[in-house]
C-alpha cells in the first residue's frame, strides 16, 4: 500500500494490485519493460517466491528479484542453462507456461525469472518517462556477480575500476544493469 502510494504521489500509473506466484502485487508499466512490486500474502500457500520475500523483507534487502522478458521463456532457460552447465530445465514438461524459474545458485545478486510478456497498453506518464534507462545493483562482490551474469546469461558489457571500484555495465535489451 505505502509504496503504491508513493509511486502514485511521483505521477505513475500503478495497476490494481493482484495475485502472482503467492503474492500480492501491484505493477508500474513502462515502454520495454516495467516495476513490480511485492508483498508477502499471508493466507496464501507457501510458495518459493513468496518464502524469499518474507526473508528479505525481514533483513531489510532492497531489490531481490526482478523477471526478465523473454519472447520464449523455455527457449532461454535452455540457453541459461548450457551457458551454465546446468540442467535445470531438462525435461522441462511446462513449455506453454510463460514463466521459468533461474535457480537462485544461477543469480547471484537476485532471484531471476525469465517471463514472456503480456501486450499491455503503456500509459502515458507526467513525467514523460516512458523505460528504464538502467538498473544498478549494489552488491558485495561486483566482479563476481558480473561474472556470473556474463557467463550463465551471456550478457556483455564494459567494465571499469573507479576509486579502487569494480563496475560492470551490462547489456539487457535496450536497457543496462550497472554492477
């Protein structure tokens, strides 16, 4: 609720909050991609997705999660996979689901679900913000963790050491995730 509120106060179109993967969720679109929001629901079953929130939430984490958008989720769960050299969806039998589950051991700095999008009108926005330009991930461990996402996700990008810093800046779609 807060939180909603408080993207509403900023100018943002939030959708009415729903139901995903045992959770109670309200989402912001933008052109390219979008912010969903999170709360743990109570009364649900337990499901993974809504164990990791409850955890985080209870550390105090900022972002742990975030789904990717693919035009065929089970096509680059494969290639997660052999990038990997895991077999996480061999034998997968759900290929119409438009959502697969990365194996949090895959995504070091968030939990990562590769999902296929749903055609959405984008709402125009006061602001005119229209996408994200870049997401950045404050982690303990930057080189590792643009490592892993550069060999399980093929992702490529620039790296550059700044104040005796690690920064990676990678590729995804037609937006960064800085590291």
């Amino acid at each position: 609720g807060p939180t909603m509120k408080a993207w509403r106060k900023l100018g943002f179109v939030v959708n009415e909050p729903y139901h995903w993967l045992g959770c109670n969720t309200a989402q912001i679109e933008l052109e390219g991609g979008g912010i969903r929001f999170l709360a743990a629901d109570a009364h649900a079953e337990p499901t993974a997705l809504a164990e990791l929130v409850r955890a985080r939430l209870i550390l105090g984490a900022g972002l742990f999660g975030w789904t990717w958008a693919c035009t065929d989720p089970h096509r680059s769960a494969l290639a997660v996979a052999q990038l990997s050299g895991s077999d996480f969806h061999d034998g997968c039998e759900a290929w119409g689901e438009p959502l697969v589950q990365v194996p949090l051991e895959l995504t070091p700095a968030a939990a990562t679900w590769l999902e296929k999008p749903t055609a959405a009108a984008v709402p125009v926005h006061p602001n005119s913000i229209t996408r994200l330009d870049h997401v950045v991930l404050q982690v303990s461990a930057s080189k590792a963790a643009s490592q892993v996402y550069e060999s399980h996700f093929g992702l490529k990008g620039r790296t550059a050491v700044m104040q005796e810093r690690y920064y990676a800046f990678l590729k995804i779609g037609p937006s960064l995730l800085e590291i």
